[in-house]
C-alpha cells in the first residue's frame, strides 16, 4: 500500500515538472520569436481617435447620471423629502459637469 502511494506521489511529481517544462519553453519560444510590428500610418489620428471615444464614453455615463438626477428631483418634489431633493440636485450637477468634461477641459487647457 505504501509503495503505490509512493509512485502516485513520484508520478505526480514528473507531471509537475513536465508541465514546467513545457511552460518554460512556451515562453521562451515566444519571448524569442517576437518580431517588432510597425504601426502603419499616422499615430496622432489612433490618439485622437481614442481620445475620442473616451470622452464619448464619460459622456455616456454623465447622461445617465444626468437623468437619473432629474428622476430623483421629481420624486423628492412627490415625497416632500428634503434630503432626497438634496442628492437630487448633487447628482443632476455630477451629471452636468460629466457630460460636459471635454468642453470644460478645453475651456480650462485653451
């Protein structure tokens, strides 16, 4: 019985390594066998574009943020809850200034 588990163990062990082994050379092979790529065309416009679509993004959430301010408004209006109003009008502000971060970077950069 002891000797099985002892085999088991050892043939655990020469999985492992194979394992290893093989990983190894995986990374090897691809760390030698990289080539460098050359970006064809202007690099300042794949900026641009990515800038792009970021600030579309961030445009995106504010929007949402925007109308999810104007429905807490109204139902702090409904309820006559004044701390709700409060938040209300904090996210309606956070949405706004969201929505427009491009126009407020370029206002503040020039």
């Amino acid at each position: 019985m002891k000797r099985r588990k002892k085999n088991e163990l050892e043939d655990t062990r020469h999985m492992g390594r194979i394992a290893f082994i093989s990983y190894a050379g995986l990374i090897c092979s691809m760390t030698m066998g990289a080539v460098t790529a050359y970006a064809a065309g202007d690099p300042i416009a794949v900026v641009n574009n990515l800038s792009t679509f970021i600030f579309s993004l961030i445009r995106a959430i504010g929007m949402i943020l925007l109308g999810f301010g104007i429905v807490q408004v109204g139902l702090s209006f409904k309820s006559h809850d004044p701390s709700q109003r409060a938040n209300g009008f904090l996210t309606l502000a956070g949405g706004i200034i969201i929505t427009f971060t491009k126009e407020i970077l370029a206002l503040i950069v020039g």
